[in-house]
C-alpha cells in the first residue's frame, strides 16, 4: 500500500538541482524546478516570498551542508551559480584548466544533489510523522481480507474522482476504524505533502479484556467538529467560534493543499443527520471518509463501501497471527478443523475473535465457545452490549420480527419470497423492515444478480438472536 522513493537521486533529479542553480537570479515569477520538494514547501511556510525564494533557502542549505564535507564543491558552485562568476575566471582563481572547473562542476552538483535527496527524504519522513500523530494508535498489527477495500478505498482518496464524501459502513467490531486508519496511513504514504486530521465520534470502547467504557467526551456536535478540525489543520489560528467563518477558514486550507479528513464512529442517524451538511460544505476539495454503523445509502453523492465479515479463511488467519503474537502456540498451531467452531460461533467479526484469543489465556476454547453461544459471562454481555444493543433499541417491532426470523435461514441467507414464507409477513412490510435492518448492518443484502438480492446475517448475529436478545426482550 505503500510507494517508496529510490535511495539515490534519478537524474531527472540531479538535473533540476543543475536548473535551480542556474536560475539562482532568475525572476521570481517565472517558476522553476524543485518547486514541488518538501523542503521548498517548508521554506514557503516559514515565510519565503515566493517559490524562487523557497528554492534559493533551499539550495543556501544544501551549499552549506556540501561545505562541511566537500568545501571546494560548495565554494566552485557558489562562485559559478550565486555569484555569477564565468568560467574562465573561476579557473583562473583554482589555477586550473577549464576542462578540469567542467568536471569538477559536474561532480558537486552529483554531490549536492545527493545531499539534497537526503534531506528532501528526512524531511518527508518527517512529515509523515507528524501526520501519523494526528491519527489514533494503531489498534491492529496486521488486517487480513481487506485488500481489496483498501485498494479501492484509496483511489477514491487519492484519484480525480468526483467522490468525495466517502462512507465506510457496517456493524460494530468488523473493523471499520482499522480500514480507514490502514488507508489514510497509505494515502500519507502516497502523499505526504497532503493535509490529514482525525476526528472521532466514539462514545463507548471495548477492550479486549471484556470490559465496556463509557467514555467522556461529549456527542460530536458541528461546534466540536470544526474545533477540532482548526486545531490539527490551523495550529496557529485562534479558535473561531462562528461555524460559518470557521468553514470558510477550512476551505482556504483545503485550496492551497489537498486535504483528507476521517471523521470516525458517526454511529447514530442522529449524529450523520446533524453533521453531515457541514461535511458537505468542507467537501470539494477536501476529502472526507466516514465509518458509520449506519449505512448512508439514502444519502445522494456519497461513495459506499460495506464492510462485512472475514470468510473463514482470513478469520483463521487472524487467530492464528493474533496467538502467535499474544503467545498462545496451542491456538496458533491448531488445525482448521480445530478452528472451525470458532468461525461457527463468532464468524468473521475481528473484535469478537480478538476477544475470543484473549481469552484463551486462562481459559480452554471449548469453554469461551460455550459462554459465546450460550450468551454467558460478563465479557460475552458487554460484547453483545457494545455491538448490538444500540441498533437493537432503535428497531421497531416488524424489524425485530424479521430479525428474530433471520436465523431460520442458512447461512448463505434467503431471497425475498424464503423471508416471506417464514415470517409470514407482506411483500411490503418485510421489504420496509429489510431496508431499515440493512441500513442498520443488522442483515446484508447480498448477491452480484441486478436482479436478485439474498439476505443473510453474521454467524456472530446469529449467536446473539438464539441467546442474549430474548433478555433485552
């Protein structure tokens, strides 16, 4: 996911070092190379007039640094580029022949644009650093069978395209938040000389010991949004508490550079009803991608990417990576056929398996099986509590009858007429309940066909439905 510069100068590069020498006292409007170095970005930054000025800043600095290792280079090429002197005189002040002034001219600015590449390398790793701490620490070590929406994900980000409110949707623990980290990673990676911010919306985190916190900070309301917003984008920018003259503010941003914005955990409609027009507005041409429990479907100019579960062959593949890291060789070195009720039990949601591995410290997998089937044990509960009970409280009663009808498919799910027949529900009532539990990521409407959609739900879902919603009931 990742693009990496070649370790030396090409010599494109070496030859725009040559250009930028030359055009040492050229007029400042006129452009020039090493325009689009991190390096000359910084110079304009710091307060350079214009490109050239940038340049030259740059160009001093090299000089310098050639000068602690390599005086005469950095003496000849400010005698040939800075200072204006021919030839022919240079040779004289060296007492060499002007054939010899050519070759060593050559070989100093080999050396400057090697040192130049250096430090345009310093620089950008630099930056990435620092646009890497604006986002949240990494919760994973590795994603498995995510490839391809990470893949399509960041051409979105990063391509011409017309979309740029980009929605990441599903249900709680599939991974949302690690797919949109693991893009914008790569997208600082690819274009390093981006703005990057990261605002969440979360309210509740599951750690991988069971527990449930509730955390403080308040609902993301359009005020805390742009706030956030202006302290990663605007440092330096007094906090302006007009929302209309903060956008506007934002926007200028966005049109000196190009700018990739998450905004994580929209998990209710009520939080995308409020802050989504604001979005809208700070979109074009930043770019914004969204994770959400709540699908955004109904929502015009939005480009949607659905997460759903790992199939069994990356789900294995995470236990196994997950218990070789967490030390647990018996699980990491068990059979797929081991494995299996795992994926029976939990199917493909990361953080139940990660919950799951944790476990397998002081407890036998046979046992964890039994709590997660059985909806028993205090970890177990919160699971279900973090990842259903919102959704859950929000569905009326023809939705919850289908949802509680859902495990009577199989799990490749069922077309319109199976539901019909199980439920005993109207073609439009069960259409009406499938598009709000769809919307929720309770149910996925699957299937290539223009014509034909199935209807299934997580082997996780499933569990749940037989077990602990009837004590929600």
């Amino acid at each position: 996911m990742t693009s990496r510069r070649p370790n030396a100068p090409s010599p494109h590069f070496r030859q725009q070092v040559y250009e930028a020498l030359k055009a040492w006292s050229a007029d400042p409007g006129a452009g020039g190379t090493l325009t689009e170095l991190r390096l000359t970005q910084q110079e304009l930054e710091a307060g350079a007039a214009n490109a050239r000025q940038a340049t030259n800043r740059v160009l001093l600095a090299g000089l310098k640094a050639l000068a602690s290792t390599y005086d005469r280079d950095a003496f000849l090429l400010r005698l040939r580029f800075l200072d204006g002197v021919q030839t022919h005189q240079v040779a004289n002040r060296f007492n060499a022949a002007e054939p010899s002034i050519y070759r060593w001219q050559s070989q100093a600015i080999d050396r400057l644009a090697a040192l130049l590449w250096q430090q345009e390398e310093e620089a950008i790793a630099q930056r990435i650093t620092s646009l890497e701490a604006r986002l949240e620490p990494a919760s994973y070590s590795q994603l498995f069978g995510v490839e391809a929406h990470q893949a399509l994900l960041l051409a979105q980000l990063l391509a011409p395209s017309p979309a740029h409110l980009i929605s990441i949707s599903g249900i709680g623990g599939i991974g949302k938040t690690s797919l949109a980290d693991s893009v914008l990673r790569a997208a600082i990676q690819r274009q390093p000389e981006a703005e990057v911010a990261w605002v969440s919306a979360r309210r509740q985190r599951f750690d991988l010991g069971g527990r449930l916190h509730s955390l403080s900070q308040p609902a993301l309301t359009v005020t805390a949004l742009l706030d956030a917003l202006m302290v990663q984008l605007l440092p330096g920018v007094p906090r302006i508490a007009e929302p209309g003259r903060a956008m506007a503010a934002l926007r200028a941003s966005f049109a000196r550079r190009p700018t990739l914005l998450a905004i994580d955990n929209l998990e209710t409609a009520a939080d995308v009803e409020e802050l989504l027009p604001v979005l809208r507005g700070l979109a074009n041409p930043a770019r914004i991608l969204l994770t959400t429990r709540h699908t955004l479907h109904g929502e015009p100019g939005i480009f949607h990417l659905n997460v759903t579960e790992l199939s069994e062959a990356d789900a294995l593949r995470l236990v196994r990576q997950e218990a070789t890291q967490r030390n647990l060789s018996e699980l990491a070195a068990a059979s797929d056929a081991e494995l299996h009720a795992v994926y029976q039990t939990v199917g493909g949601n990361p953080l139940a398996l990660r919950l799951l591995i944790g476990q397998n410290h002081v407890r036998s997998l046979a046992g964890i099986l039994n709590d997660l089937a059985a909806a028993r044990g205090a970890s177990v509960e919160n699971l279900y509590e973090y990842i259903y009970r919102a959704a859950w409280s929000r569905l009326n009663e023809l939705c919850r009858r289908v949802l509680l009808a859902m495990p009577l498919t199989p799990p490749s799910g069922g077309d319109l007429q199976q539901l019909m027949a199980i439920s005993g529900m109207t073609a439009g009532a069960l259409s009406d309940a499938l598009t709000e539990l769809v919307t929720l990521n309770l149910v996925d409407a699957r299937g290539q066909s223009l014509h034909q959609r199935r209807y299934a739900i997580h082997a996780l879902t499933r569990t749940f439905l037989l077990e602990q919603v009837a004590r929600w009931m």
